[in-house]
C-alpha cells in the first residue's frame, strides 16, 4: 500500500477529516481506544480486540507520519493560519474607513 492510501486508510479510521490538529487526532484515538477496549467493550471480545488492534495501527501510522513530517514556519505558511481579527488589520489596517483606527471602529 503507498503512504498516501495507508495515512487515508489510517485516518478514516480514526475518523479524522483530512485537516486535523494534533489534538484532534488524539482526542478521536481516545475515544475509540475507551469504546473499543476489550475490558470494556459491549461486543463480542475478539471483535473488540481486532478494532484495538486496527486503531492502535492507524494511530501509529499518524503519529509515525506526523512525528517525520517537515513543518515549515515560512511567513506564507504562517500567515494562512492567522486569526480573522489579525487578516483584517493586516489588511485594512490603516486605512481611513475600515482600520482600526476610524472612529467607528474599536
């Protein structure tokens, strides 16, 4: 299987969307972990421990992912991410009628 289909195969296990925080995978890993655990788990144990066993690989294969993935922390980059308040001052912000410093603005 290439990386490409194993991290999606991966992800929709975990039920991750394609764009997921750090903390979002691991919140969904968790969640699944305690549903699925075979100490707690309603279903029949060995069905319980195969879907422990195929989330606890789809988080590895995320976490191996993410743990060897080149984070760039170029100003394009960074800028995409900015707070909505932060775009708009960076645009607007001097500008006599929607800067921040109009009068009607705060």
């Amino acid at each position: 299987m290439e990386l490409f289909e194993e991290i999606t195969h991966a992800r929709k296990i975990l039920g991750v969307a394609e764009s997921a925080t750090l903390k979002q995978i691991q919140k969904n890993y968790r969640d699944l972990v305690k549903k699925w655990h075979p100490d707690r788990c309603r279903e029949k144990k060995e069905i319980c421990r195969e879907k422990t066993s195929l989330i606890l690989q789809a988080y590895k294969t995320i976490r191996d992912y993410c743990n060897n993935y080149r984070f760039t922390f170029s100003r394009e980059e960074i800028e995409k991410y900015m707070p909505d308040e932060e775009v708009w001052i960076k645009k607007y912000g001097s500008d006599p009628i929607w800067g921040r410093h109009h009068p009607g603005n705060k």
